[in-house]
C-alpha cells in the first residue's frame, strides 16, 4: 500500500471544474498527493465528481476540519471506493468502526484552531487508539515555543510513518518548513495559483524553490530571521537561493517570536548558524551577545548574529545596507528620519555624511534623546509634514501591512525616499511619494547590501552572483 506521500497539495477551490484543473497542477509541479477540500466547494457542485482523479493521481479527500458534516460520511465512503485516500476529523463520538472506512487509507486529524495544548500527546494517544494509517496533529502556534512543543512531540513519535504533525498561523510556519526533517511523514502546502488553505500555510513553490524540502535534513545548519510581528520577507528568498548556487545545505527560515531571549534560549537545540534580527527585538539581543562589533556598541541596536566559540557575535549591516542604497545621493542632501530605533540609529549613522539631518517620533522624549544621541535635530511628530527635506528615511515598521503610512501626503514635497519596509508592491509611503514625483529607493536597496554582508559574515564566502 502506497503510503500518504511527503508533500501534500492543498486544493480549495470553489468549483469542481477548478478543483480538477488546480489538482493536476499541482501533480505536475512535484506533489506527492493532492488533497481537495470539499468544504471549500460552493454550494450546488457535486463532490463526487473529483473522486476519478484517484485513478489518475494519489488522491486525499477531506471536508471539514471539526467534525463530519451531514452527507461527508458518503462521500468519504464514495472516494474511498474510488481509491482516495480520506481525511476524518477526530471527535469525542466518532464510532469505533469509524464509519466502517477502510484505515489503511484513512488520515484521522486533530486540529486545534486556537493554540497549542501542553500535552500534544495525549491528543496523539486518541487517535492513536483508533488505529489509522496516519494520524495527523495540527494545532495553532501563539509563538515560538509552540514550534518547539511540534518539534518535541515528532522526536518522541515520528519517524515511523505514521505521524503527521506541524502548527498553523505565522508562528507556525517553521514547523511546516521543518516538518519531514523532524520525522513528520507529511507536510502541506498550497497548490500552484492557489491561497492558502489555513493560516501559515506556504505555496508548493516556495516549499520546493525556496526551502529545497526534498533535501533538508535534521543536522542541516539553519539561519533564522526573528522579529514581531514577521511580515512576509523577500530574506528567505535571498539566503536560500545563495546557499543553493554556493552548493550548502545551510537554509534560511523565518521564526516569528515575541522574545528573542526565548527564542535563543530555546533554539540551542536547533543547531542555529546565524540570526538575523528586526523590530523590535535590534536593541533586546544585545544582551545575549557575548562579543558584539564597535559600530554595535556605538548604535546600540544589532541586526546580526554570528555563532562563534564563545557564544553569539553581534554586528549590525545595516549601516552599510543604507550607504549603499544611497551612494548616488549628493553631499549637502537634508536628511529627516521618521522613528527612532535601531533601523533609525543605522540611518541616523550612514547619513552622517550625506547632510543636515532631523529626526521625528511618536514618543517625544525617546525623539529627544535621539537626537542629542546622534547629534541630529528633533522634528516634533506633529509637525513632520512641514519640515524641509530632500530625503525622507521611513525607519518605522508602519507599512508592513494595511494602508497606513507613517507621513502624510502633504508633507511628501522632497525628492528621495528610502523606505526601509520591504513589501511586495511598495508600502502606501511608497507608492504616496511615487504619485508625488519623489524619487523612491525601496527596502531592497538596502536589504540585498546588507543581507549579502551577513552572508559573508555568517559562512566567510561571498554570496554567488548568479542568485537573485
């Protein structure tokens, strides 16, 4: 018996005509199986009118992730008969003929929308009871040591082929990531051109181009990119491609964690390389370095961390990151930088010889004391939007997400900008500015700079210029 495959691809589509469509592409791109979610069906498609792609391709077949809904139970029993495997989700009441389906292609999943409970074994141990091919343990990471409460749980019970454990929401997604290297016997992704199927869930692209799945392993070095809240970042994209074209095993993850403290703490046992750091953690880390840079010392915020015999290394790329980017500017160019933290102290110190420079804040007293720090002048928040610039430096997070921005438009009347959020698209400052005619240098003018220095920092090589 063909066994459930390591890479599954999610398929909820509204129509059984897309359904069918989605699924043979995502067969065609390198899944393993293909999962279609019938509760993702509008109402008045039929159901069963997928169930023949099972003698074309392997096949899962899942409704609803509580409970079964009236009719799945045929349904499930009718793709079963068409040779799908069928995804049954566990509760109190199931009978223990479980619908009299066939258990050698049966998934029994537990998931937990909300968290991860302490004791993921117990769940384990009922659907283990009940004796399914695979059981299945999906709960909802809150933060980074739900990760490890997955992790710990497939290196006390995976391994064997039968488990099948990762965490939803962004917290979560390492756990996907990471999942088969750990002794998960699957993991999940979203089918080509598809959303994704639960919060966290990547895009088969990105698990097979991006992570190189198939190839990870448990001792491979990891790399992580810690911050709160993680947006989604073009990082991943960049490190793993230069550790593919260099030929290392090394990958690089996000790891969304509210305290960096924890996360170091916790991730000695994750064979972690390097980290990179962002908000709001630049300033935090430092006390869990053992030797840090003199420009670290001077900023006092650390973007970077290096493993050495002693402990973590701590410097800061930023500061060449944003020279770079603005190389081109001319000298005597006034300078105003919106916030006040580590990504501003970076700016703050590499527009040292550009010009004049000013600085603004929510908070008026940490703007003060910025500015008497870096020897720049202080702009009240309130009146940013008149305040005279040629270059306007967005150090804040606002523009990761939604359609704020952190100046107004009428206070957009210089030439440059350099946002330092990167964001697919541009942020609503960007594309404000843009509309504007103020020249804009995006994130990724500072970021790929400076992400090239840690690579180098982190494996003594530079970085393939053949990679993106």
């Amino acid at each position: 018996m063909q066994g459930l495959g390591s890479l599954i691809a999610t398929v909820a589509r509204p129509s059984t005509a897309e359904a069918v469509v989605a699924a043979r592409s995502a067969r065609a791109a390198g899944a393993d199986r293909v999962e279609i979610r019938l509760d993702a069906l509008a109402e008045g498609e039929d159901p069963a009118s997928v169930f023949p792609l099972a003698a074309e391709m392997p096949l899962l077949i899942a409704g609803a992730r509580d409970r079964v809904r009236p009719g799945e139970r045929r349904l499930l029993m009718n793709a079963q008969a068409a040779g799908a495997w069928v995804d049954l989700p566990w509760a109190a009441d199931l009978p223990d003929d479980l619908f009299g389906l066939d258990r050698t292609r049966l998934v029994l999943s537990w998931h937990d929308s909300a968290d991860t409970p302490a004791d993921l074994g117990s769940a384990l141990a009922r659907l283990r009871d009940l004796h399914p091919a695979v059981a299945k343990i999906v709960s909802t990471a809150r933060d980074f040591p739900d990760v490890l409460a997955v992790r710990d749980l497939l290196a006390r019970e995976g391994g064997r082929g039968d488990l099948c454990a990762f965490a939803m929401g962004a917290p979560g997604v390492p756990s996907r990531i990471l999942a088969l290297a750990w002794g998960s016997c699957s993991t999940y992704a979203s089918a080509p051109g598809g959303t994704p199927a639960a919060p966290g869930q990547l895009n088969m692209e990105e698990m097979l181009d991006t992570y190189r799945l198939r190839e990870l392993r448990a001792n491979d070095p990891l790399y992580a990119l810690i911050g709160w809240p993680l947006e989604r970042s073009r990082s991943p994209a960049l490190f793993n491609a230069w550790f593919g074209a260099a030929g290392l095993p090394d990958r690089y993850l996000p790891f969304p964690t509210r305290s960096a403290a924890g996360f170091l703490e916790g991730g000695r046992t994750l064979g972690l390389a390097g980290v990179a750091v962002t908000i709001p953690h630049k300033e935090a880390v430092l006390a869990n370095c053992s030797q840090t840079s003199r420009l670290v010392r001077l900023l006092g915020a650390c973007n970077t961390l290096a493993k050495r015999e002693r402990g973590w290394f701590g410097v800061n790329t930023d500061v060449f990151g944003v020279r770079r980017a603005l190389a081109s500017l001319p000298r005597g160019s006034r300078c105003l930088i919106l916030g006040n933290g580590g990504a501003a102290a970076a700016a703050a110190l590499a527009l040292r010889s550009i010009g004049p420079t000013a600085v603004s804040g929510r908070d008026s007293r940490r703007t003060v004391s910025f500015a008497r720090r870096f020897h720049v002048e202080s702009v009240p928040w309130g009146t940013r939007a008149r305040a005279a610039w040629d270059l306007l430096v967005n150090a804040t997070p606002v523009g990761q997400s939604g359609e704020e921005s952190p100046m107004p438009g009428e206070g957009l009347s210089g030439r440059w900008l350099l946002d330092m959020v990167v964001r697919p698209g541009g942020t609503p400052l960007a594309r404000a500015a843009l509309a504007r005619g103020v020249e804009v240098f995006p994130g990724e003018a500072m970021l790929v700079p400076q992400a090239r220095l840690q690579f180098r920092l982190w494996t003594g090589r530079r970085p393939p210029r053949a990679a993106p």
